[in-house]
C-alpha cells in the first residue's frame, strides 16, 4: 500500500503470467501499467496492457485482468 486512507487507497500489485483478477463491480479506479503485457476488461470491453498503459474504470463497472506476462501496476481506488 502507497496510501491507505478513508477516501483513497492507492497499491502497487502484481500477477504472474497466467494469473488472473475475475471481473467484479468497485468504485471508481485508475489503473497504470508498470511492467508487463495483459488484457484489463472493463464492462466486457477489453482492453491489451503494455507499460505505460492507463486504464480508468467508473464507479460501478465490472472490472478485471489477467497476465499474459509477469504483470506490474499502480491502481488507485476511491473509497466508498
């Protein structure tokens, strides 16, 4: 965790190649890719992920990924 607040948390995270986050609803959310390749969807659309990528999921959308590669990523999240 970089910031772990009541309105904010922000993480650096990671997935190895083959792992996967299943699409779920959350709160409004900016990702940015680090280091690697992998598919984000959001809402069912997909999107490829290489570094320097940024993806922004609104508050309520069915968001997840998977790693084609070792896969690394700042997300940050509004709370609740």
């Amino acid at each position: 965790f970089l910031v772990d607040s009541a309105r904010l948390t922000v993480v650096v995270a990671g997935l190895e190649p083959g792992q996967q986050i299943p699409p779920h609803p959350e709160a409004l959310a900016v990702y940015h890719f680090l280091s690697g390749e992998g598919v984000m969807t959001v809402d069912g659309q997909a999107f490829a992920v290489t570094p320097g990528a940024t993806v922004i999921a609104p508050p309520g959308s069915a968001r997840g990924m998977r790693a084609d590669s070792r896969l690394v990523f700042l997300a940050a999240k509004a709370s609740a």
